[in-house]
C-alpha cells in the first residue's frame, strides 16, 4: 500500500480564516494534492481524482476519494488528523508493471538462454487482480516474441505464456 503525508494545515487555517466561506475544505485543494500521495514516481499518471468536501468543524476525519491511475480506478482513503495533516492510501493491491519487464528481461536470459535486449508490457502500474493478462514482447536479436503475463493474484505473483511468434 502507499501512504504519503499530506500538509493541508495551511490550506485548513486559511479556509477556517475566510469569513464568507463555509466550513468546509474545498476538495480541490485535497484532491490537487493526491497524484503524488498515490503515485509519487510519477503522478501524472493520477487523473480523475473526486473528493467530497471535508467539514472544519470535525477535528479529526477521513474520507474516501476515487481517481484513475494509469488505466483503472482506485479507492483512496484519506484521514486528516487534529493538525490538518492527511495520508492517503490506495485500498487496492497494485502491480507494477516494469518491473515484470525487467524479470521477463532475466527469465528469458536464465531460462531460455535468450539474449533479450528489451522487454515491454502494457501498462505502468495496475491494480492486482488475479488471472489478470497483461500482453508484452521481448526484442532479441531484432525478433520480437510475444508473451502473455498472467498475474496470480493480490501478492504480485505472476507467469507468463508465450504467445503467438
């Protein structure tokens, strides 16, 4: 799971401080803050995030927001303490795809005795669903091979099948 500290102090003394403004924390300024909380590596990948407003009156809260990363859509829970700081932790198991890459890269260099000089999968990062298939090739020599990678499950086993030459 990936959890990030969030400062929204600031944020929060200066929505408190506006006399016209209700007592809430516009979302925008939560759900601004959550592509690096959720992909840090790279948080452009994060689109779509949707926060609801979080009320000043409650010292200490959590809520759920939803984004899209990469291709999929995550549950995000954030949790905002008695001094304004929130973490965010994705609910769903993730994947990252690279690095399945890079061991299909070794695997067919131990095992197979292929000198592969690349490997590419679709996708950066998903969530881990079982008996997920994720399509990628291997380039060797100037060949292309094609394989499948299956995911086994919530603790980022996978297998590959090598799929049509």
């Amino acid at each position: 799971m990936i959890a990030l500290t969030l400062l929204l102090a600031t944020a929060l003394l200066a929505a408190a401080c506006a006399e016209a403004a209700p007592p809430t924390l516009g979302a925008g300024t939560l759900e601004a803050s959550l592509p690096a909380a959720v992909w840090p590596a790279d948080p452009a990948l994060v689109s779509e995030v949707d926060c609801p407003d979080l009320d000043l009156e409650v010292i200490a809260q959590s809520t759920l927001c939803t984004a899209v990363l990469d291709t999929d859509a995550v549950t995000i829970d954030v949790a905002v303490d008695e001094l304004g700081r929130a973490t965010a932790e994705v609910r769903e198991p993730l994947f990252v795809v690279a690095s399945a890459a890079d061991a299909l890269v070794s695997r067919l260099e131990r095992d197979l005795s292929i000198d592969a000089i690349d490997a590419d999968c679709e996708g950066t990062v998903i969530v881990a669903e079982p008996a997920r298939v994720l399509s990628c090739q291997a380039t060797s020599s100037g060949r292309t091979i094609s394989f499948e990678l299956v995911l086994g499950g919530e603790d980022g086993t996978w297998m590959l099948t090598l799929g049509e030459q």
